[in-house]
C-alpha cells in the first residue's frame, strides 16, 4: 500500500462524490463517509511496523507498556473524531462538527488522566526530596 493508492482512492471518491451531489446529495455524503473509512483501516494496516519500534523503545527507556497503550488509544480517539467530524462537515452540519471534535477532546483528556496523576505524584515525592509521599 502506498500513497499513491491512498490519494487515488480519495480522488475517485471525491469526483464520484461531486458526480452524485447535484441528483443524491446523501449517496455523495456516503461515499465521503466510506471513502474515510476505507482510507483510516488502510493506513491502520501499515501501522504495525510502528507498534513494533514504539513497543522496542519503550522498552529500551525502561517505560511501562501502558505508556503506548495510552498513545494508540489516543491516536484512534484522534482519528475516529476528526473522521465523523469531517464526515459533518461535508453533510453541511458545522454544529456537530464541533460537537464530535469536542467529544474527542474530552475523551483524550479523560485518557490522559492517569498519566497526569503520576506526574503529580511524581512532582510531589521530588518537592518532598524524593521521600513516598
């Protein structure tokens, strides 16, 4: 898979996507809807050299593996958001755009949570001088 297959993909959809505006206006809004999805499973599937170098260096950094399992999450989080996002956007709904790019937001933080913990915990045993605090 390459990108130029990527890009081919999307340029298809887009021209059949402007074909089917004028006459169906929601065929146009599901190739646009497909054609994302499509494109986020193929570029999900050239992902598993990187999980394999992001798991050798966590490792190397002597870091726990729910480190990366956090940042997967919050790349799909990342991506599942700016998907149905654009997906308004095209359906002409900036409203819910928003909403989806908000939701997405909220749950990164919601994700981000324990990591902040920890480096408060951290920072508090390093103002204590490094005592369990």
């Amino acid at each position: 898979m390459s990108v130029v297959t990527i890009v081919g993909i999307t340029v298809i959809a887009a021209f059949l996507a402007v074909l089917l505006r004028r006459y169906h206006p929601e065929y146009s809004m599901a190739i646009g809807v497909i054609t994302g999805a499509v494109v986020l499973i193929l570029l999900l599937s050239q992902l598993a050299p990187v999980l394999g170098r992001l798991q050798a260096l966590l490792r190397s950094a002597s870091l726990p593996e729910e480190y990366g399992i956090i940042l997967f999450k919050a790349l799909g989080i990342s991506l599942l958001a700016q998907l149905s996002s654009d997906a308004c956007r095209d359906a002409g709904e900036n409203a819910m755009a928003e909403k989806a790019e908000l939701a997405g937001k909220v749950f990164l933080l919601i994700l981000a949570l324990p990591l902040f913990e920890k480096v408060a915990e951290l920072a508090v045993r390093l103002m204590n001088g490094g005592e369990a605090g």
